[in-house]
C-alpha cells in the first residue's frame, strides 16, 4: 500500500502561524496534519504510527509552539523512535539548543526562517532517518519495525479518555479506575485543564498556596502535590499524562472532561 510521508505540524494554536508552510510541504508530497494542541498531537501521533507499522514510511513531527509547549511534546514523542522530531526555535543560543537536544529533538531551526527553508529542514531529516534506518538496521529489524509499531498503536488507540468524575473531587484513568483527589489535589487539577492547551503557569497554580513573600517555597509544595498524585496514579498502574514545563508551569497531555 503506497502512502506519503507523514508531517504533524504542532502550532498550540487553532491555525498554523505560516499557511505557506502547509502549501511547500504538500508540494514536496508530504501529508501534513495540522495538531493545534497536545491532546489532537498525541491522538494524530498514534494514528500515524499505526499508518507506518503497516507501510514502513516516515513519520516527522515540526514543533512550531512556543518552548514550553515544544518541551512538552518532545518529551512526550522522545518515547517512540520511530517519528522524527524538528522544532522551531527562537534562540539559537547554547541553553536553547542544549535544551532541545537533550529532550531528544532531531534537528532545528529558527521560528523566522521561511517556509521553504523549514521544508528543506524537514526533507533533510526525513533522508537522514531513512538513510540511517538502512545502514544500521538488518533485514530483522526493518521486519520487526511495523510489528512494534502497530503494538504501539493497539495499547494507545485501546485507551479511553481521563474523566474528573463527582464534581471534580475523583480523578477516572482511562483503564476505567478512580482516584480520591484532596482538596489541593482537585484545585491544581482544575486550574490545569481549564488553562489554555490544558497548561498553567506556577503563577496561576500557586494562588491561595501561601504569601507571595514565599513565592519558592510554594512552588517547592507544588511540586510536592504532583509527585504525590503521580504516585496515586502510578498505584494504579497507569502513568499521569502531566508533564512539567520548566521554569514556566505545567500542561496536562492527554484528552480529560469534566463528568458530574
């Protein structure tokens, strides 16, 4: 079954800031989806790896967003191999660079350059992973890709959705599973997926956390609060989709409603 080669495009916006973009990489035949936030990222990521479990083609991920949201979908996309990672910078400064580079991104170029020049970034990494997939992987290991792949695919697609269930007050896993929130707990958790993208700024997050004189001790409590309730998650075998933007807050990652 012949397909093309998949692009996620990544805005964190409703439209992608450059149309031109969409236009120059349909023209070099790539299928680009347009991922205005984390939760459709993931869903289209998922849908695209099972797409490549049965053809083999490439998968490249273009993180347009800002750094904090690029952050966050790094980490999560450093989990699969598979899909290539470019990311749109706005400094090409030593920290910005070692930061992206050790989240796992592939390649990178500035937010200003043209949407051709970002079209020939992405077309330079789709080869480059290609050219290394052949040279460094056997026969066996090009056969057992589209069964990892669509492994992959079948755990994450059979996934439901997260719920705050009884007014907010129970945390349900996709798996079907309640967690008891507290009070602080069931805050944070508001506060975090009525944000925009389902992200929050420790600012936000920690108002009625204490004297803004103990601006850092409260942001040491925040952090006590979620490792407390990823560990409440983790009991239940299941891993909480909140990842941490640094220096900035924090962002939810996954789909979640609200069900009284």
């Amino acid at each position: 079954m012949l397909m093309r080669p998949i692009v996620l495009l990544y805005s964190g916006k409703a439209a992608p800031a450059s149309p031109g973009l969409l236009q120059a990489l349909g023209a070099q035949g790539y299928e680009v989806v347009h991922c205005p936030d984390m939760a459709t990222l993931r869903l289209e990521v998922r849908r695209a790896v099972a797409a490549v479990g049965q053809t083999g083609e490439t998968v490249i991920a273009v993180l347009a967003a800002d750094h904090p949201r690029n952050q966050a979908a790094a980490g999560m996309l450093d989990a699969l191999p598979q899909v290539g990672v470019l990311a749109q910078l706005d400094a090409c400064d030593d920290a910005t660079l070692v930061s992206a580079l050790q989240l796992g991104v592939d390649a990178w170029c500035p937010r200003n350059c043209s949407p051709n020049v970002l079209a020939l970034a992405v077309h330079n990494l789709r080869r480059r992973l290609e050219t290394s997939s052949e040279s460094s992987g056997s026969a066996q290991a090009r056969a057992q890709l589209p069964e990892r792949c669509a492994g992959f695919a079948s755990r994450t697609l059979s996934s439901g959705r997260w719920l705050l269930r009884d007014q907010a007050w129970r945390l349900q896993t996709p798996a079907g599973q309640t967690i008891q929130l507290t009070t602080s707990e069931r805050t944070f958790m508001l506060k975090l997926i009525n944000g925009a993208d389902r992200s929050a700024p420790h600012a936000e997050l920690l108002q009625g956390s204490g004297r803004l004189a103990d601006h850092a001790s409260a942001k040491i409590r925040l952090g006590v609060l979620v490792s407390r309730l990823r560990r409440k998650v983790a009991a239940h075998g299941t891993e909480l989709p909140i990842k941490s933007l640094h220096s900035w807050g924090y962002m939810f990652t996954d789909h979640i409603a609200v069900h009284d």
